[in-house]
C-alpha cells in the first residue's frame, strides 16, 4: 500500500525525466529522511459502490476519503475505481 505522504512525494518528483526505479528510490530515501506520517481517521461506508457511474452519486464518506487525499495531495483525482472491471472507473474532471 502507498500512503499519502510517498504519494505526495511521487508526485512532486513527477516532473523529473527519471526511470520509475530510480525515482521511487529516491522516494523511498526522501521518506526515510523527511517523512513522518499523519495518520487520519476518515469514516468509511458501508455500501457498495459497484456500478455507480456519477461521482456526485457515490456516498458522502466516499467522496470525502477521495477529497481528503485531493487535499493532502495538492492534485486532483481525475478517476475512481469503482470495482475490478476496466469500466468501473468514474471520470472526474
């Protein structure tokens, strides 16, 4: 699992033309050296999202979870995986 603090520094290393081997090893030594994680507890939900197909349909957890990581970020999150399929996936913009 990645946290939101090595995507965060994913991201901003983003812009570098590294090879993804190098880049993420650079993460990694960044994290050791810099990171030091916030943990934060979100309510979740109970019900299944498979199927939706509008963002501003799933549930209010759901959408605050997906925000929360926006924040956290500094980016936006342009898909939703909604289930296993490759066409369960929301399109934001």
């Amino acid at each position: 699992k990645r946290n939101i603090v090595s995507l965060n520094y994913a991201q901003r290393e983003k812009e570098n033309n590294e090879d993804d081997a190098l880049r993420l090893a650079r993460i990694n030594d960044r994290f050791k050296r810099e990171g030091k994680p916030v943990l934060k507890k979100l309510p979740g939900w109970k019900c299944d999202i498979r199927g939706i197909k509008k963002y501003e349909d799933l549930p209010a957890e759901c959408r605050n979870y997906i925000e929360t990581i926006e924040a956290e970020l500094g980016v936006p999150v342009t898909m939703v995986s909604n289930g296993p399929g490759r066409d369960e996936i929301i399109m934001r913009k």
